[in-house]
C-alpha cells in the first residue's frame, strides 16, 4: 500500500506510523495532545480571527491559557 503514495514524504510518515513504535506512540498521543486541541474548540477557537504570524500566535497562547486556567480550576479543587 505504502508504494502507492506518490509522495516519498508521506510514503516514509506512513511506514513510520505503521511500524510497531510509531503506533505506541501515535496511541498515546491521540490520549495527551488530542483532546487539548478538542477542548480549545469546544471553547470557541475553530479558526483565527486576527492576521499576521505575531497576532495568530497571541491569540493563540490566549486561548492555552484559558485551557490551562480551566484545568487548575477543576483539578486544582480535586488536590486540595
């Protein structure tokens, strides 16, 4: 399947993927990084509404900040 991709870039992802090693470590991604990104649209960031690299990249760290504040908040009361 992998000769298919016309693509030597994505040929060499998806052997990579498919090795035993690069589903362990797609698996846990999909369990960590993942859902952050679900979060963060979940409130209200489903594209930038500024231009320019300097604004994206504010808003951005704006929007990881509320992500994270929100999780101090709920995990925070569960250590104390």
């Amino acid at each position: 399947m992998a000769s298919k991709l016309p693509n030597p870039h994505c040929r060499a992802m998806r052997e990579k993927i498919d090795s035993d090693k690069g589903r362990a470590i797609y698996a846990q991604r999909m369990g960590l990084i993942e859902p952050v990104f679900g979060h963060i649209q979940q409130r209200g960031l489903r594209r930038f509404t500024l231009r320019g690299q300097t604004k994206v990249d504010t808003q951005w760290k704006l929007f990881c900040i509320v992500h994270n504040v929100a999780k101090l908040q709920v995990y925070g009361k569960m250590a104390a």
